[in-house]
C-alpha cells in the first residue's frame, strides 16, 4: 500500500491486489472521524468514481463523518491488469484488499 497526498482532497493510495495494482483515493471527513466505506464499482469496467455515480455518495459521507475509499477496477484508469480477464474471485479479492488497506490508513 503506498498513499501520496495528490493534488484534490483524496489521498492517492495505491492498494496491492496481488496480480493487480489499484489506484484509488481515500477521502476523509473534516471532522471527527466515525466509521469508514470502501466504494466498490458495478459491473463493467469502471472507474474509481463509478463514472461519476459515486461522487454525491463521498460527498454525503464524508460530510457526516465518513471516510471512504473508491478505486479504479483493474485494468481501468490508474489500475494494472485487465478487467476483462479477471473473474469474480479476481473482484472479490481486489475488494478485499482495498477493504485490508483502508482499515491500515484510516486508523
């Protein structure tokens, strides 16, 4: 797992997915921190804001407390290796190890 500061407000974070590196972002409330989301893509092959579907939900969580991470789908955007060959445990896994690094940066 790397994290760099980046240029918005999300922390650039790059989560090892085994086979797959994942490029994603962690944003944090202003606040008080109170619980924490991964946000994981629907089918096809997404990118870290769900083609832009995500946005209003990091919005509304960090604003109530909420850090969350999102993450491009391998293959897509900042992320190696190819969507299009990955299966589902392929998914599963590269949810889980985004789950595994956000509970190691988010404290």
């Amino acid at each position: 797992m790397v994290i760099s500061d980046g240029d918005g407000a999300g922390e650039h974070i790059v989560i090892d997915a085994g086979d797959a590196r994942l490029a994603g972002e962690v944003w944090r409330p202003a606040g008080d921190l109170q619980a924490g989301v991964v946000m994981i893509g629907g089918s096809g092959p997404t990118e870290r804001s769900n083609d832009g579907y995500f946005v209003a939900y990091r919005d509304q969580f960090t604003s109530h407390g909420i850090a969350a991470l999102w993450y491009d789908k391998r293959g897509v955007g900042g992320s190696s290796g190819n969507w299009a060959a990955g299966t589902l445990d392929d998914l599963a896994r590269d949810a889980m190890a985004a789950i595994s690094a956000f509970a190691a940066c988010a404290g």
